[in-house]
C-alpha cells in the first residue's frame, strides 16, 4: 500500500526537520514543495508532500501516518 502525507508548517529550521525526519522514517519527496503567505500570522508557509511504500498493512483513516 502506498500512504501519502503533506507536511506543513513555517518556513523555518523546523520545517525542514520536518521533512527530514520523514525523509529517515523511508518517506520519499513526491512533487516540489510549495510556498504560500499567510497575512493572518505574516509568515511564509511550506508544504511538501510524501509518500511511502509499505507491506502488511490495510488502510485505515484512524492509523497514525506518521508512525508508519
């Protein structure tokens, strides 16, 4: 099965640990990251997506994504 996550958050340090964590956990980077302006909070916002390969496992809309 194949599961998909869009990670988010602001364009900082953390963001890119973020992503990097995932990276570790074998997620792989699917399309290019994206940007966007928040003008509630006036900070820039990333996003990127990921998505991972596993075996063994049903879908099920309550599992914890990022504990795969």
């Amino acid at each position: 099965m194949k599961l998909y996550r869009f990670l988010t958050g602001p364009d900082d340090n953390a963001f890119c640990h973020k992503v990097s964590l995932a990276l570790s956990k074998g997620w792989e980077l699917h399309g290019s990251p994206s940007l966007a302006f928040n003008a509630e909070t006036g900070l820039m916002q990333c996003g990127q997506a990921v998505t991972k390969l596993v075996e063994g496992v049903d879908y099920d809309p309550e599992m914890k994504l990022g504990q795969q």
